[in-house]
C-alpha cells in the first residue's frame, strides 16, 4: 500500500508490538510464558540481568532512534489509513506468531503511535 521498505517498517513497529503484547498477556494471560521470554529477551537486549521488559522496549525504541528509523508518516501512512491497515493485519499470516491475539483498538494504538 505504501512505498516503504519492509524492514524498515518492522523496525518502526517492533518496540510498539513488544510494548502491546506485554501489556495485553499481563492483562489477560498472566501465566503465559512469553511473559518470561520478553523479559529474557530485554535481559540479552541490555546487558543487564537485572533489566525488566520496561527495559528491553526502551532499548529497542532507543536503537530505531539511534538508526534513524522512519515513522509511518515518512511514507505516507495517515490516521485515515489505520483503519484498513488494522484489518489486512488481522488477515495476515505472521499474527498467527504473535503470542496473544491483539484486538483491533490495541493494534490501532500500535500504528497511531508509530506514525
């Protein structure tokens, strides 16, 4: 829909996606383990054995910031779009990866904030 390298986008995306589904599996699967592997994940990502998820999405916003990584607005995405977006992200097969199913209100807040 957009001219924008496909990386570049799952760069933008990926500290919002990690941010949404933490907050999604603590509210509604607590006992899930990619709680435990998010929090793993930041414990590598930093350096830190004492890092929290909290910590792991800082320093992955950090890095897209230190990269310069585009928002969606650079390639044209606008609030108008969100709505279509959110439902061919909903179609797509990579969701069948993610470790709890996002709503649409949730996966609406990742672009909105991402642009």
């Amino acid at each position: 829909m957009f001219p924008a390298p496909h990386g570049a986008v799952c760069a933008r995306l990926l500290p919002l996606v990690v941010e949404a589904n933490c907050q999604a599996l603590r509210e509604r699967q607590p006992d899930n383990p990619a709680i435990a592997r998010y929090a793993e994940i930041a414990r590598i990502l930093t350096g830190s054995h004492a890092a929290t998820i909290e910590d792991g999405i800082e320093w992955l916003k950090q890095l897209c910031a230190d990269l310069h990584i585009p928002a969606l607005s650079d390639y044209g995405v606008a609030n108008a779009d969100i709505a279509i977006l959110v439902q061919k992200s909903t179609a797509a097969s990579s969701m069948k990866a993610n470790p709890i199913q996002l709503n649409a209100a949730e996966l609406a807040d990742i672009l909105e904030k991402a642009l």
